[in-house]
C-alpha cells in the first residue's frame, strides 16, 4: 500500500540547489516537496569549497537567506596566478568593479534548511530508492520508500532534478547527449586549522604538477595538489604533501603555515554537460546536468544560476508565461556552455597533462606571460571569475 500526495513541484535533492529552489518557490506560493537520498546529517557533513559569485550572493538574497553570510563572508578582490614560482595578481575588482565572496558551501546548505524548518517545508531524508515514474502525461509521478519502508507517491505538476551527477533525474530525459572530458589528473586537498598563506586565492602551475592555495576563514586553509589518476590517500602522507606543497608554489608558499589535517581527500576532474536540461515536465539544474572541474570554483556558482532560472522560469509558468520554462534549457545551456570553456581553459593553463610534448608545455608558459601584460586578457579571466551577467 502506499500513500498519495500532490503538489506543485517534486524536488529531487536536498543539496543548496534544491534547498534553495524551495525557498524560491515558496515566496512565490508555489508549493513543493523535497526527497533526499541521504540523511540530513550526510547533507550537512559534506565539505565543499565556497567561493560565491556576485549572482550566487543575489541569488541567496532574494530568498532572503543570506543574513549570517552578510556577517560572516570574507570578500576577495584579486586572484593569483604562479608559474615555476613567478606570479602575479589580477586585480578583479579593479577590473570588472565586482568581488567574490568566500562563504563555505556548508554553511548555505545549514542557512538553506534553517529557512526550509523555520517555514515547515516538507523534506523527506534518507530515501535512496526513489523512482520517477512518470515526466509526459497530464503531471509526473515519483515513487520512494523512506527509512521506515512508507511507500509514498508523489504527483506533481513539474518534478525538478537537483539530485546530482549520480542522480535518478538525468537517466529520465529521453535520448539525453552527453559530453565529457575526463582529465589525467586528481587533486589532493589538504583542510588545515591555520591562518591562509595568502587572503587572495593562487593558482600555480609548476612543472612538477599544479597547486593551489584558498581559505575557508582567517583561521582555516584548504590547499591542494595536483595527483596522478591511480593515486591513493595512502601514496600521500602529510609530509609527502608539504614537501611537494612548497616546492610547487616557490616563494608563493612563504609564510606557510603548516600542521596535521583534518579532513584530506582526493577528488577526480572531469568536465561533462548533459543535453537537453529539460524534457516534458522534468527539469535539471546542477551537477544533475553538467560537472565543471574545480579549477576557477564555479560548480556551485553554476548551480545556484540553473536554479535562479528555474525558479524564475516556474513562477512565470504560474503568473500565465510558459515561455522562460519552454526556453529553460537552451538558456541555461547558453550559460553552462560558457562556465564549462572558463574551468576547462583554466585547467588547460594551470596543470602538467602528462601527454603534452615540449611545445604545449612552452604554450603553457607563453599563455601566462601573455595574460601579465595584457590587461584585456586579464579583464576576460577576472569576468569569468566573478561570474558571467545572470
């Protein structure tokens, strides 16, 4: 036996992708119910950088939850690039007027659902066999079981898949395309309780393999290293990571403080578009669509700017315009399009691809002398990097 409900939009996911569109949705009064694979606590566990964009910052202010990040955000105004130990600064907001803020994805995801439970949203956790059933008839159907094996049935009239890259929702978009590009390499991350080698981010290139620097507060660094494909966290001893830490960021490691991890991780790159984002009454927003490698942190950037559209798109749908919801996909492809050439190019730049010869490595080294001296080069990275006009 098993239980029926309705409602206007079924969110699949409980990631900042879902957990915002809800709130979005609500203040539009249109009504929604979240079902999550994995438990609230999983969800709240997950450690994931948090570089904002401008409209992902926008974006949480419209839902009106952005009160502790106001208080709490650190704000950038540059990025570093290195090579073999030489760097420089580009100046973004000197640039293109605007800064990036660095406000951990965790703590959106804890604001999201504050606001979801302060307004009773229902979140149905722990739920991993969910199932769409139906997307093409007069509404969709989703079936799931939850932790106490209720068997529960949800109609809907629109089913949202923010459900990411090992999700339900892409399989259920009939003959989807998708483009991939896996790439040679992984980055160890190293999350240290000590004061950031530097405020502005630095990306390095070394001939050794690729580096970078960020901070999650004025009190906590994360930095990362480039790893081969077959590499484990047991090839990678902490001492073995700051050796190799320092000598691939030369004098942009000085002052460098170090000190035993708490948390290390290695994750794989690839980037990957799945098209289209939309089909009948089934829409995708997030890594349920598209992956970008993690060089230039636009993953979650991308996502919130799916989401923003689509929860544009859907109250136009109810205000009596269908057209933002028919052209969903190919505007948010227009966009995804776009982030996924920045992160792809960055890769390119910053990393040692084991198959390039001579000759790209000295194309390598000639793109980042170019882009010193030309301010136009710079402006292109320092616009991608704040985020592409919503």
């Amino acid at each position: 036996m098993s239980t029926k409900i309705k409602t206007d939009v079924l969110i699949i996911g409980a990631g900042p992708s879902g957990l915002l569109l809800s709130q979005l949705l609500y203040q539009e009064g249109i009504s929604s119910i979240i079902v999550e694979r994995t438990s609230k606590t999983r969800v709240l566990s997950r450690i994931r950088a948090g570089v904002l964009e401008r409209g992902t910052i926008e974006a949480l202010n419209e839902a009106d939850c952005d009160a502790r990040l106001q208080k709490e955000r650190i704000d950038h105004d540059g990025v570093i690039l290195g090579f073999d130990g030489d760097g420089f600064e580009i100046p973004i907001k000197a640039l293109t007027g605007h800064k990036v803020t660095v406000y951990g994805q965790t703590e959106i995801t804890k604001d999201l659902i504050d606001a979801c439970e302060r307004r009773d949203q229902e979140i149905h956790w722990d739920c991993p066999d969910g199932q769409i059933e139906r997307v093409d008839g007069d509404s969709a159907l989703f079936r799931f079981s939850d932790a106490a094996g209720v068997k529960t049935i949800i109609e809907s009239k629109f089913i949202a898949g923010c459900d990411g890259f090992h999700g339900v929702s892409r399989a259920a978009i009939a003959q989807s395309k998708p483009f991939e590009r896996v790439y040679p390499f992984g980055w160890l991350g190293v999350l240290v309780d000590q004061p950031p080698v530097a405020h502005n981010v630095i990306y390095a290139n070394h001939t050794d393999g690729f580096a970078l620097a960020s901070m999650r507060s004025e009190t906590r660094a994360r930095y990362y290293v480039q790893t081969a494909p077959d590499e484990t966290l047991d090839d990678w001893p902490i001492e073995r990571f700051w050796e190799t830490y320092v000598r691939r960021m030369g004098s942009l490691a000085d002052g460098l403080i170090t000190g035993d991890p708490i948390e290390m991780s290695i994750a794989p790159l690839r980037s990957f578009v799945s098209e289209p984002m939309s089909y009948a009454r089934l829409f995708l927003a997030g890594d349920a669509a598209h992956i970008v490698p993690p060089t230039g942190a636009k993953g979650l950037n991308l996502a919130i700017a799916d989401t923003r559209r689509l929860a544009h798109a859907l109250a136009s749908f109810w205000q009596g315009n269908e057209t933002p919801l028919n052209s969903y996909s190919k505007e948010a492809l227009d966009r995804v399009w776009k982030v996924e050439r920045f992160s792809w190019y960055l890769t390119r730049l910053m990393h040692q691809f084991p198959e390039d010869s001579a000759f790209e490595k000295k194309m390598q080294r000639a793109e980042f002398d170019y882009i010193r001296s030309s301010e136009a080069a710079q402006t292109m990275i320092a616009e991608n990097y704040v985020g592409l006009n919503f």
